[in-house]
C-alpha cells in the first residue's frame, strides 16, 4: 500500500514538472512574439523600441490581469502536493522509526492490561511512527499472533486515536513557506552525513519538509476555485451553513468518511480538508464534520488487514470502527455546541486575512481544525476507557468463537509488521525464543529411547513432526527478515536481523540433528543391533552432558545474554573431549571383536551428531556475543 502512495506521488511530481516545463515554453513564446509585434509598425518598419516600452510603461499592460489556472492545472498542482504530502509523512514515520526504534519496541512491550496504561502506549507509539493506521494494524497483528489481548488492543487502539492528532497541530505550525528551505537543509545532511542517526534525523526533517511544501501546494492550487463559479457553486451544494443541521453535518461526515476509506490515509484527508478551508472553499463548520467522518473512513484499514486473521484479530479491528462511528454519532448530536466550544478555544475561525499573492486566507482554520479532531478522540477515549470490559464482551458476541477450534499459528510472524520493522523485529525475536524452546523440546524426550532401546511412537512422532516445523518456521523467518530488512531501516535493526537468521539456521540445524540421531537408533533396532551396556551408558551420559548445553544456550537466547560465550566457550571445549573419550573407548571394544561393523559406523556417527549439535549451540553463544 505504502510503495503504491509512493510511485502516484511520483508520478504526479513528474507530470507537474512536464506541465510546468511546456507552460515557461508557451510564456516564452507569447513574450516573444509580443515583442517582435510591438515592434513593428503597420507599413513593417521598426520603431523606437524605448517608445514601446514607454507606452507599455504608461499603465496599459500593467492593467492586464493574468490569465487563470485552467482545471487541468489545479488538479495537477493539488494531486503533486497530495503526492508530496504522503511522501513526507512516510519519510517522517521511518525516520522516527529509526531513531526511536529501541524507544518503540519498549514502549509495546510495556502494554498491560491497565487500560489506561495501553492508552497511553497506543499515543505515544502512534506520535513516534506518525500513523494511527500503522498502530491499528500493528495491533491487529499482535492479536492475532496471540501476543496482545483484546481488552489490550481496545486500549491501545483508543490511544491511536489520540495520537493521530498530532499530525494536525504539525500542520497548524506558520512554517509553509520554510517548507522548501527545510527540505534542502535536511536533504544535505541525509545525503551527505556519515553518522546514521543524524542521517535518520534528517530523514525525519525531510519529510517534515515535504509535508510543509506539500501542503502549500495543496493550498495554492485550491485558492483559484474561488474564483470559479462552477466550483463555488457545486461546493455550495455541500456547505454547512448552520451547524444545527443535522443531516447536513451527517452528509458532510460520510463524504469525509468515503474519501479516507478510499485514500487509506486520514493525514491525506486532514491535509486536503485543511488546505480547502484555509483557501476559504469550504466553510469551518463543513471542514470539522468531514474531519470527524474522516476518523470513520480511517477504520478501514484495520478492518482490512483483519481479513483471514483470528477470530480475536477481527475483534479487535471491529473494535476500531464501533469506537469510532458511535463517537462519531454522538459528537455530531450536539454538533452546534461542540462548535462553540471549539471556537471559545481557538478564537474567532472566520477571521479573514490577505496572503502574500493578495489571496484572501482564513489564519485560524488550520488550527480550529486540529482542535476538532483533537478535541473528538481525547472526550472520546475518556467515554469509552471505562467500558473497555463491556465492549470487549459485546464484541465477544458480535464475533463468537468458531465451533471448531483454530489451528495455532507455527509462528508469530505477519506481514502487518513490515510497516514497522522496529517492532517486527521484535517480533522475529520472540519467534527465534520460540524455535530454542521447541529444539529443546525435542531433545529431551530422545533420552528415554536411547536408556531403555525400546520404541515410544508417541516420541518418535513428536521429533518428526517437530523438525518437519522447524523447517517451516526457519523458511517463514528467513522470508519475513528479507522484507524487513529490504526497507530504509536502521543499522542496529539490520544487524540484529541477521543475528536472528544465523540463529534460525544454527537451531534448524541441531533439530536435524536430532532427528539424525533418532533415525540411528531406529536403524539399530530394524538391523536386529544392540548397543553394548557400556555403549549405552556413555551415549545417554553424553546426551544429558549436551541436554545440559542446550539448556545454557536456550536461556541465553530467551535473555538475550551477551555474556554467554564466556561459559559456552569451556563448556564446549569439555563435550568435544568427552566425544573424543567416547569415541577412543568404543575403538578398544571394537578391537576385542565385541562389536559388528554395522553398529561400529551407527555410534561412531552418533557421536559425531551429538558434537555437531555442540558446535551448532556455540555458534549461537558466538552470535549472542556478538562474535559471528
């Protein structure tokens, strides 16, 4: 969705360069061929060119008005700025993503289930990552990973509908015109700086750049719809001229609603809503009901990146829009006093004034606006924080549980998180605690086949189907670390995520292993083999020796330990002499003929299973430690 905003940015950039480019030619042409007429008389001989442009100077062309911006024209302007626009926000939200990204991830992890707690979490994700969409969409995807309960979600969701309003009071800022001086500063520094964080600050400023010019344009190209009667009268249509109509405020409410359901950005729709009642198309009254419809449109994100989630993801988003619409319902029932408030707040939001240009502009809409939508989510999210328990219970009952259960997810991974690599990454890592804890599990039970050489099918079953899932869950890894780490995303990310596939490899690895030993022991008992009571005796010492190893690296990888590698280096130097003991004592038997050939090779390759998962687990330790 993101790459596609980008490339119609792009493309709309490219078609107003085209545009302005014929239009200096076609200047340049008239000027031309102005002149070359002005100097030359009726009977074609040349005059006094300082006579020409004395008479020119007398007032006659100093009178003529320029010619106004076809539709064409407005269009492109508008449709560049939108472009421009989205660009900064995204350029925004990834630059703070990457400065902040440690701040983020702890900030989720934070989440409880003190609603007011998940709240303030939800506005505060949502302020750093400048997307109430992305945050919603984050939290559907952690509910439907399991990670993130629905009263969790409710509380958080409340809270991105609170820090979404920022984006509005950024606007509100009398720094449009700095837009462009902005954007070539903190492109300097982006390009051309070699510390990533002041790259990625940069980043940020860049973007708060292009959201400046962006809207500037926007607000250019709509002043000249004044002064075209077909617009003024088609916008009349659609003006609120008494904020008691109710049906007019509704009408304006699902307009608002329609379009951010169509552009999946209310930044975009707050934008386009701010430049057209700065410019004075559209009244304040008409701009606050399509910014309240437009925290219904908004939902429609959420809405559709719950499609194939769980039952609890699709509850969540249903949380969204119910918050919404029914906010939206009740603010609009006492619209005429929520104006009053609104203008006692801000001032006077008719206030009239001349820009630059001579153009007539409305100061105080901007900031009005924003008030609107602040003032919307914060009495909002006061309403509906005490009723978190209740609406997650009619939830229940709107969306029941399926009859027959779901089938558990191999891992938490969801696409949802690409917009966020700062918390997909985190994500990633609870996957890889994931893996440890389940090669553990394989390992373990393995013993008592090897103590007793008898068959257990349910063991048996479990390890197999265990490395079958392994396989799946390092694939579904791998694939979901590319495209995280495909983005412009941090240094620290980056190396963090290729930690996490090394590690994904290294427990892959061992789970194959395991199995590897499992299918010797199975060879064994098909060839009619048996282990002698010495051999036994050293392969399950050396199995609890190994068991005790995994155990080490698994808690490290839970805890992140960067320390492990000073215990895991001696610790695997003593299981390699072991092996090499092992392996020395069962060469002496060999040559006392107390063994066959066959069940020679099947030990000996035993052993050296058991010393590759070793080898497997330090590695581990040396990529915990930073080593590898």
């Amino acid at each position: 969705m993101v790459k596609n905003k980008i490339i119609l940015s792009l493309f709309f950039l490219g078609l107003i360069v085209l545009i302005m480019g014929a239009t200096s030619c076609k200047n340049s042409d008239d000027t031309s061929s102005q002149t070359s007429d002005s100097s030359v008389t009726e009977a074609g001989t040349v005059t006094d060119s300082n006579a020409v442009v004395d008479s020119n100077d007398s007032g006659g062309a100093d009178n003529k008005k320029p010619d106004p911006p076809s539709v064409a024209e407005i269009i492109f302007s508008v449709m560049g700025g939108l472009g421009i626009f989205l660009l900064g926000m995204k350029n925004m939200s990834e630059g703070m993503q990457a400065v902040a990204g440690d701040k983020i991830r702890t900030l989720i992890n934070k989440v409880t289930n003190n609603r007011f707690v998940a709240c303030g979490v939800g506005t505060s994700v949502t302020m750093l990552i400048q997307s109430s969409s992305v945050t919603t969409v984050l939290t559907v995807g952690m509910v439907n990973a399991g990670l993130m309960t629905l009263t969790q979600a409710i509380g958080v969701i409340l809270g991105a509908n609170i820090g979404t309003t920022i984006t509005g009071w950024i606007l509100v800022l009398k720094v449009s015109k700095y837009g462009l001086p902005l954007l070539g500063i903190a492109a300097f520094f982006y390009l051309f700086s070699k510390r990533d964080k002041v790259r990625y600050l940069a980043g940020f400023f860049l973007g708060l750049g292009m959201v400046f010019f962006g809207l500037e344009l926007m607000k250019n190209g709509f002043a000249p719809l004044r002064h075209m009667p077909q617009f003024e009268a088609w916008f009349a249509r659609y003006q609120i001229q008494n904020p008691s109509d109710y049906f007019g405020v509704l009408r304006c409410c699902l307009i608002g609603a329609v379009l951010t359901a169509i552009v999946q950005s209310s930044s975009a729709t707050l934008g386009i809503t701010i430049g057209l009642a700065m410019t004075g198309v559209i009244n304040f009254y008409t701009a606050a009901a399509l910014v309240l419809g437009e925290n219904i449109g908004t939902t429609i994100t959420a809405l559709l990146a719950s499609l194939g989630a769980s039952t609890n993801a699709k509850r969540a988003a249903y949380a969204h829009t119910i918050i919404n619409v029914l906010g939206v319902i009740w603010i609009t029932s006492i619209f005429a006093l929520y104006m009053k408030g609104i203008e006692w707040f801000v001032g006077d939001v008719h206030r009239q004034t001349f820009d630059t240009n001579g153009e007539k502009i409305y100061p105080n809409a901007a900031e009005a606006i924003a008030a609107t939508h602040t003032g919307f989510n914060v009495i909002n999210a006061m309403f509906f924080l005490p009723l978190v328990s209740l609406l997650a219970k009619l939830l229940c009952k709107i969306v029941p549980d399926k009859k027959h259960p779901e089938i558990p997810h191999l891992t938490f991974l969801d696409v949802r998180m690409f917009d966020t690599p700062a918390i997909g990454i985190e994500q990633s890592q609870k996957e890889i605690q994931r893996m440890s804890e389940k090669t553990l599990a394989m390992f373990k039970p393995l013993r008592k086949i090897l103590e007793t050489q008898q068959s257990d099918k349910e063991i048996e079953k479990m390890i197999f189907q265990s490395e079958r899932d392994l396989d799946i869950v390092q694939k579904e890894i791998v694939e979901f670390l590319s495209n995280i780490m495909a983005g412009n995303i941090a240094h620290d990310v980056i190396d963090q995520g290729r930690r996490q596939l090394r590690i994904s490899d290294e427990l892959e690895s061992i789970s194959d292993y395991i199995t590897s030993i499992l299918k010797l022991n199975l060879k064994l008992r098909n060839t009619e083999q048996v282990m002698s009571d010495q051999g036994r005796k050293d392969i399950v010492d050396l199995h609890d020796i190994v068991a005790e190893y995994l155990e080490m690296i698994n808690q490290a990888i839970q805890q992140e330990n960067r320390n492990i590698l000073k215990t895991a280096g001696p610790r695997g130097q003593a299981i390699t002499h072991t092996v090499k003991e092992y392996r020395n004592k069962h060469i002496a038997r060999v040559g006392t003929g107390t063994t066959t050939p066959l069940k020679s090779l099947i030990y000996t390759d035993m052993l050296t299973a058991y010393r590759r998962i070793r080898d497997h687990a330090l590695n581990i330790a040396e990529v915990l430690a930073g080593e590898k």
